[in-house]
C-alpha cells in the first residue's frame, strides 16, 4: 500500500514509475535491541537518547549510533506529534473511496499529484477492489465537507465515482506497528 502521506509528492510519481525511493527494510535485519528501541519511541517519540539506552541496556553513544542507523534504512521514518483533531476544530472525519475513469498511469500520476495538495486529506491509500483509493479525510463539519467535494476533489481529472462514509466514532485509533 502507497502511503502519500509518507512520500513528498516527487517521490511518489518516481516509486510509480518503478523507481522506488525507499526500499521495504528486511524485519529479519533487526535485532531484539532495535525491536525494543522502535517499540519505545513508537510509544514516545521524546523519550531521551540516556533513557532510551537505560531501558534497552546500552550507553548513549552505541544508543545514538544505533538510532541513526534505523533511521537511515528507513525503519524510523519521522517523529511527529499526534494532535486531537477535535481540539483543532477538525471534528468530522471521513473516508473517502474514489474510483478513477482509466487505469492508466498518466490517470493515477495526475491523480496523486492533485490528491497529495489536498490538506484535508490525511492518508491516500491505492486499494484492490472496486475502487482505486482510499483518503482519510477530516474537516471541521458537514458544510466543510460539501465544499471540499464540489470544489476541491471533484475538480481533480479522471476520477469517475466518489463515496463518502463519515465516522460517527472511534473505537480504537493506533499509531504504533506491532513488533514482535
């Protein structure tokens, strides 16, 4: 699945073209230590350089290296800081499945390229089945939504079907990727 929220825009259109930017790192390469590390900062990104090697049994320089080196595959993608939507007056998510009118690569290249500037739309995924993507949308209310329908997705070429499903709530809502 193509994360668009993961990629600048550049490095999207360059994975579709078959140039992929970021090679999936092996899981096999990993270690119980770096396990244990990611499994740490997926549950707090601020945790210190010193308190991280405590927990996992190392000083801070073989800590920090250690760090570095997950980043640099890619197995550490960034750190960011995840904010209640409904306190930034984003109440109103939804779920947005498009379908696109040609399978073409011109089609999805313009597609993503349109998609990725939308800042309403937190995560593109390109899904099997009957439709071609899926966004995560939110937005401040119902009236909100409508705009961005009709005057901002809708405008994008090639996109055959929109269906909506609005959340009503959430029952569960994670961040971190199991790790075993």
């Amino acid at each position: 699945m193509l994360r668009v929220n993961h990629y600048g825009q550049h490095d999207v259109l360059r994975y579709l073209r078959g140039v992929d930017t970021n090679p999936t790192p092996d899981p096999a390469t990993l270690d119980d230590v770096d396990r244990e590390v990611v499994r740490l900062l997926q549950g707090n990104g601020r945790m210190t350089n010193t308190a991280l090697a405590e927990a996992v049994g190392l000083t801070p320089t073989p800590m920090l290296a250690r760090i570095k080196k997950l980043e640099q595959r890619g197995v550490i993608t960034k750190y960011v800081a995840i904010a209640d939507a409904a306190a930034l007056g984003r109440s109103t998510m939804a779920f947005v499945s498009v379908k696109l009118t040609a399978h073409k690569l011109a089609t999805h290249e313009a597609f993503l390229a349109a998609v990725t500037q939308l800042t309403e739309v937190l995560e593109c995924h390109h899904i099997a089945g009957e439709d071609d993507f899926l966004l995560k949308v939110v937005l401040r209310d119902i009236r909100e939504y409508e705009r961005f329908l009709l005057h901002r997705l809708s405008r994008i070429a090639g996109i055959d079907r929109v269906r909506t499903t609005f959340v009503l709530s959430t029952a569960k809502s994670e961040t971190a990727i199991p790790i075993e």
